[in-house]
C-alpha cells in the first residue's frame, strides 16, 4: 500500500511538473502583444485663442480664399500621445536593424513590475521592455539602462545574443531610438556576457566619472570596436539573460551619436 502511494505521489509530482514546462513553453511561444509604430501625420486646427503656439509649423495660406482663415494654423500631432492613452508608463520606442526588436519601451515604478506585465499591464510571461526606473527618459540621463527577457523563440531581447558576433555588430552597430519628441541613435562600442552586477546598470556619476565608466565598458567587450569618449556623452545599455555563465547577463553598451 506505501509503495503505491508512493508511485501516486510521484506520478502526480511529475504531471504537475510537465504541466508547468508545457504551459511555460506555449506562453513563450506566444506573440508579445504591443501597439503598431504609428507614422501618424494627422493635421490639427487651432484657432488663435489656444495657449500654445509655434511659428515654424505655421502654414501659409494656398490663395486669397484661405485669407479668412489666416487666424489658425496647422501642426502634426505627436504619435507618442496614442502610446500614452493606452499606457501613461510609455517612454519611447527602441528599433534595432536585422533583429526581432521592435518595441515600445515603459517605464514602472520598479525594476519588477514589468517582469512578468506586458505593455498594457496584462500578466504575461514575456514582461515588456522597460527602461530602469531610476532614468528620467527623453535622454537625460547619462546613462540608460533598457530591460526585456530571453526568450528561446526569438522575442523581447533573445536577438541581443547575434551582437556576440563580431561579424553581425559590425554590420549591425546602431540602435535606434525614438523617445516622446527625439529620434535618438546610438553607436554600440561594446558587448559581452557577465554574471549580474551593479556596476554594470550604474546611472549616476560625477565630475569625470562617465569617461572612466566608460572605458570600464570598453574594456569589457569580448571583441575591440573602434569608439572614442567625448564630453558630455550619452549612454545606452542594453540587458537580457545570457545562460552561458552562472547568473548571466548580455550587456550592450552603445553612446549617442550627437552629430
């Protein structure tokens, strides 16, 4: 009778475990639901008596007709405004050539929440990718730090893994990003796998701090990529699992190109 229950305890043990991977690996499999890129371009009308005005999107009128209407003008609405209605943590939108990633970006109160929430605040397994919450956003930071999972079947971050080739980021070695009024690009100078540290996701520094960083960063690359610091450089990281070492990490360092 013990042997048989026994048996029972481990064959429901087993199910329950199979069960989970099995759930674990659809869900995964499952597409990350997030908002289309919107290249709206839809022109609002504003009469003289709105608060805010802007002289270089003003129109002309076509002919003398449009005379009566020369009190109003036009301007193009901001996409990110549709991002924001549907999640008011929305601060940008990452796009990285040759790769699955295409994302909006979020914003939470931790480092957790978005985990396990995609971009409209559901549960779900693949998270979203966030920016660190202690970054401000609209590159005001010296350093911003961009979150997202691994996940086997190319989504999120997975595609973080083809920057391990020298080959690919030589090829491959900007990241756009487009924050709420700035289309950002930055130049990789850097990547490699290492176990999670703090070092690694620092964002405040002092007098000539970022420069040291900086080449901290440079030095950690698996391959050399030609890169040079200048004053008041900007920068990105780029991090997602990496089960190559224990606790292991993909950064991917890059520096905002300015000119």
């Amino acid at each position: 009778m013990k042997n048989k229950l026994l048996l029972l305890g481990l064959a429901t043990a087993f199910l329950l475990q199979l069960n989970a991977v099995v759930r674990s690996t659809i869900e995964q499999s499952s597409t990350a639901e997030v908002p289309p890129l919107s290249t709206s371009t839809d022109e609002l009308q504003i009469n003289e008596a709105s608060f805010y005005t802007n002289d270089s999107v003003i129109t002309e009128p076509a002919a003398e007709t449009a005379e009566e209407e020369s009190d109003a003008f036009t301007f193009l609405s901001n996409p990110s405004s549709e991002y924001y209605s549907l999640n008011s943590d929305y601060v940008g939108w990452i796009k990285m050539a040759d790769t699955a990633i295409d994302y909006p970006v979020v914003r939470g109160q931790d480092n957790d929440f978005y985990l396990e929430h995609d971009f409209y605040k559901e549960e779900h397994i693949l998270g979203a990718i966030f920016m660190d919450y202690r970054n401000v956003g609209m590159g005001l930071d010296d350093h911003t730090i961009l979150y997202g999972h691994y996940t086997k079947t190319g989504l999120m971050f997975a595609d973080l893994d083809k920057y391990l080739s020298e080959e690919f980021t030589a090829g491959n070695s900007t990241i756009e990003f487009q924050d709420p009024y700035t289309k950002r690009t930055y130049q990789i100078f850097s990547v490699h796998v290492s176990p999670a540290d703090a070092g690694y996701i620092r964002t405040s520094f002092k007098g000539n701090e970022l420069a040291a960083y900086y080449e901290d960063l440079k030095e950690a690359s698996y391959f050399p990529i030609a890169s040079e610091f200048e004053p008041d450089q900007k920068l990105l990281t780029l991090i997602s699992c990496n089960y190559t070492v224990d606790d292991g990490r993909i950064y991917v360092h890059a520096y905002e190109i300015t000119e």
